[in-house]
C-alpha cells in the first residue's frame, strides 16, 4: 500500500517542467541516434541540401553536434595547452608564439591534407568527412580560448600564489582551486566567442572545393551555402533566422545558467553586481527529475566513499617513473617528435621546391596588403568595442540582457551577408581594395569585444570608490583605472581579433555571389584561389609565408605587449 501511495505521490509531484524536460532530453537521444546513422552510413562526398523550411531543424541540430563536439576538444586542449605554456620554461618561447601561429592560418591552410587523410582513414563511411569538419571547427574555436585561460593563469596575483605555498597545495589543488576559478570568468566569454566562432565559418567548413573535387556534410552551413549560392534570398532569410533561433537557446539554456555560477568564482573587489537567476535555473529548481537526479547522484558519492574506505589504503612513495624510466620516456617522446617533424619538414620542402621566384614576391606583395588590412581592421573594431565592452561589463544587468544580443551579432554567419555587402561597396563606389576591410572587420571585431567585457567585469568595486572620493572622473578616470585594469583582457582580444582577421582574409578578401567573383590584393585570395586550383604547391608557399609573418609580429609586438600587460598591468588583490 505505501508503495502505491508513493506511486501516486510521484505522479502528482511531476510538473509539467518534467514533461518538457523529459521531452527534450528524448528528443536529444533521438536527435543522437540519427547523427550517428548519419555518420555511420555509405560513404558520400557531396549530398543533396534540402532548401525547404522543414529541413533547417534537422541541419541546426546537425552542426550544433558538430559545434559542441569540437567545443569539447577545444576545452580539453585549453587546460592541457594553457598549462604547459604558463608553467614551463619552453611556454613562453615556444609554446605561445606556435600558438599564435596556428591561430593565424586559415582554415583552408588545413583542408586538404586533413580532409583526404581522414577520409582515406575511413572510406566506407562518412565519419572521416564529419572528423574532418569538427576539425576545421575546432581550429575556429580554440585559439581564444587557449590565449585566456594562459593570460588568465599568469595574471593569477602573488598574494594568491603564496598562500596557496602556505597551505601546502600541491599542483593539481593550485590549478583545480586557484587558476581554473581565476580564468573562469574569460574563459566563459572565450566559449562563447569560441562557438560563435564555429558558426561564423559553417559555410567554409561543411560545403569546401578542392580542385576539381566538392565535399559537402549535411547542415546549416552548407544550407546557407547552397542558397548563397544559388542566389534563394528566401532560403538566406530562412538561415539566418533559423541561425539566430539556435544562437539565443544555447545562450539561455546554457551560457546564461554558467555565467550565472561563474559569479562564486569573482573576487569580491570585483564592480559588478549579482546577475539575476536565468530562468532555465528557476524552471529546474522545481523539476522532480532534477531531485532525482541529484538523490541519484549522493547516493552513487555515498557508496563511492565506503567503498573507498573498505579498500586497504597503500601508500608508496615511490613515483610511476624511477630516474632511467623518465629519461627513457623523454628521450622516446623528444625522438617521436623530432622524426614528425622530419617527416612534415621534408612533405613541405617537396611542395615549397615547386613554387617559382616570382610567386614568392607575389606571395610576399599579398601578405603586405593583408597586413595591412588586419591592422586596419584591428584598430577600428577597438575605437568602438573598447568603450561598448566596459560599458556593457560595468552594467550587470545591461550584461546579462545583452550578453544574447552581442553572441548573435558575434556568430551571425557574416560570410553569407559579405556579397551583399560587396555589392553595397561596388553600389557606393568603393574600391573592394578597401572595402574588403569592412568584411574583415565583421569577423575579428567581436574577439575584443567579448575579453573587454571579460575585463571590466574584474574592474575592483574598491578602485571605483577611490576614483569617485578623489573626484576622478572622464579621460583621467579612463586612463587610471579603466585601460590599466582592462589591458591584459585587452591584449588577448588584440592577439586573438587578429588571428581572427588573418584567418578570416580567405572569405573577407574573396567573395562570389551569383556567379561573380569580386577579388582584392592579399595573401586570403592567393590561398583561395590555389585551393580551388588544386595547386597545393602554391597554398603551401603562401601558408609559409603567412606563418613567417606571424612569427616575426609576434616575436617583436604581441610578445611585448603580453610582458608590458604582465608586470605593469596586473592588479595583484
């Protein structure tokens, strides 16, 4: 009897916030089994994209997989990566500057060789294609997110490095309770700069040319570049409002609850003021599957425990590597290393012996003209989302209302509007040699906005009052307090918004739109153009000289200005 009361008790308590929970959660599983049929199928290079409405729920979900898959691997790469470059002695000298290098390179600088490899990998089925494409996301996503969480654990203050030494933390206890609550914070934004970032080159990474072979993976991407394509103003409609639809319940359904727990990791001298509860955490807070869950959850903890403290307890002082074992383990990983890099060095010779004189000068004149371009764009995005970014990130509530707002302007898929805006140039009169400036301006200026907001959301509530009692007020106040406590935050936005416009130079400096092609001068249309030639020797040349560019900008400014942000910038609490 008490059994069927509790039955009946059950069905009562159960809201309809369960129902709607269980029902997506089904739909989730469902949604996973149909990707999975989907990448387990018969292999095929191109399919048939469906411009119909009905199709764009199921080619949203499909890149939504594919975004998170890569956002997932671009996490774990950021702790493991980040950590390296902040605590060992190669970090700085190495480890950031190839960072800043892999951010820099164009997405079609990894195509080819990953996209044939991983399908020659898998050739009965279409989970090498799908890898490859994670891949070309992941590669959009993870260079942001890396450069934070390293600015983030070297901004970690002195005061919090020696108490954690008098509390006897050991290395894993530092990162788990100092530095991954420090970077907490930026390392949200980074995310969501990061997904935003996925979208931005969906129609690159799911619909791409190499020679005179087309792959094409179901979704959104590829949707949008068939209708661009085609020249479906209707179906470009249908995208970008399907797009955004996606962009607002990510954000409300998962950034908005984060940013809101991140709050317990913020100092508190920080300025900003408690955000509201998101009401995706009010709805589950009277969900009866959530109380389950949780009552689940501590009784698999409990039993854990006891089962822990049943086991005898070994201790060994001994380390999993004596003396010769660790030099056996470094000598076989310094000897695995260098022979990859043999091995990719001679691949490039190969391609590189292949390129003629005049196409390096050629190759070299481009990669000028970008440049220029990229620093043009840089310091445009800043004169505006310097001042809107603090704004935004003093304001909590103004945060939290336009923290949507700001993903969809930042993840708006810009590649699909670029022959509109194109076309607007040529309307005005305006040289694309210009005006190519704008469309690499949409794609970098919102990598500053998000680390500013980042910033000022750190801004010490203390500073603010001492600033107000001495009467600081206007430019003073700005250069005191504001671009001080912001310009580490600033720098990383800096770094990674012109990666951002390097790597956005193959879409921003080449654009075709029912049949026509507009071009500017710059090393992004020399890189297009020999991959829908097929001439890898030529992509080879122009990716090498646009890695060599990058070395030597990072090596005498970024490299400067992170030291500059790190022992005059940093606010030690």
């Amino acid at each position: 009897m008490s059994l069927a009361r509790a039955q009946v008790k059950l069905v009562r308590s159960v809201s309809w916030v369960d129902l709607l929970l269980f029902s997506a959660i089904a739909a989730f599983i469902y949604g996973l089994i149909r990707v999975a049929a989907e990448w387990t199928g018969p292999f095929h290079s191109t399919t048939t994209i469906d411009l119909s409405y009905q199709a764009l729920p199921w080619y949203s979900f499909l890149s939504l997989v594919r975004g998170f898959i890569a956002y997932f691997f671009s996490l774990a790469f950021t702790f493991f990566y980040g950590y390296a470059a902040a605590h060992t002695r190669f970090g700085e000298r190495i480890l950031i500057p190839l960072l800043d290098i892999l951010q820099g390179i164009p997405v079609l600088g990894f195509l080819p060789g990953v996209v044939l490899a991983l399908v020659k990998l898998f050739p009965n089925s279409n989970v090498g294609l799908e890898m490859a494409c994670i891949l070309m996301i992941f590669n959009g996503q993870v260079w942001n997110m890396t450069f934070s969480f390293y600015g983030s654990v070297k901004g970690v203050s002195t005061n919090w490095r020696e108490l954690a030494k008098l509390c006897r933390l050991s290395r894993w206890e530092v990162l788990r309770k100092v530095e991954i609550p420090y970077a907490t914070n930026g390392l949200l934004w980074n995310s969501m700069l990061s997904m935003a970032g996925g979208w931005f080159f969906l129609t690159v990474v799911e619909s791409f040319r190499l020679g005179d072979q087309v792959f094409q993976v179901p979704g959104i991407g590829s949707y949008m570049a068939v209708a661009i394509e085609e020249g479906n103003a209707g179906a470009m409609v249908a995208g970008i409002g399907a797009m955004i639809v996606v962009i607002i319940l990510v954000d409300r359904c998962l950034w908005a609850p984060l940013v809101y727990l991140s709050q317990r990791f913020q100092s508190q001298e920080s300025s900003s003021m408690p955000l509201a509860e998101p009401l995706v955490l009010r709805l589950l807070e009277r969900s009866q599957l959530r109380r389950l869950y949780l009552k689940g959850i501590d009784a698999l903890r409990e039993r854990w425990e006891v089962s822990r403290l049943r086991l005898p307890r070994r201790e060994s002082t001994e380390p999993m590597f004596g003396p010769m074992g660790m030099r056996v383990l470094k000598w076989a990983l310094g000897v695995g290393s260098v022979a990859i890099f043999l091995l990719g060095a001679r691949a490039l010779y190969g391609l590189l012996s292949a390129v003629s004189p005049v196409t390096w000068v050629v190759q070299l004149r481009d990669t000028f003209y970008t440049g220029l371009r990229v620093a043009a764009a840089v310091v445009l995005g800043s004169l505006w989302t310097i001042p809107v970014g603090v704004w935004i990130g003093s304001h909590p509530r103004w945060t939290n209302r336009l923290q949507p707002v700001v993903q969809v302007a930042a993840a708006f898929p810009a590649p699909m509007i670029f022959p509109l805006l194109a076309y607007a140039l040529l309307r005005f009169s305006v040289p694309f040699e210009f005006g190519s400036v704008l469309l690499m301006l949409v794609g970098s200026q919102f990598y500053i906005l998000f680390n500013v907001i980042a910033g000022a959301t750190q801004i010490p509530h203390s500073l603010n009052e001492v600033a107000q009692g001495f009467g600081v007020r206007g430019w003073h106040y700005w250069r005191a307090i504001v671009l001080p406590a912001i310009f580490p935050s600033l720098v990383n936005g800096w770094i990674t918004a012109s990666g951002g416009a390097w790597n956005a130079s193959i879409v921003s400096e080449y654009v075709t739109f029912d049949g026509k092609v507009l071009a500017a001068t710059g090393i992004g249309t020399s890189i297009t153009e020999a991959a829908q030639r097929g001439d890898f020797a030529e992509l080879a040349g122009g990716i090498f000289v646009m890695v060599t560019v990058l070395v030597l900008i990072n090596r005498f400014f970024w490299g400067w200005l992170y030291k500059l942000s790190e022992t005059r910038y940093r606010m030690d609490e």
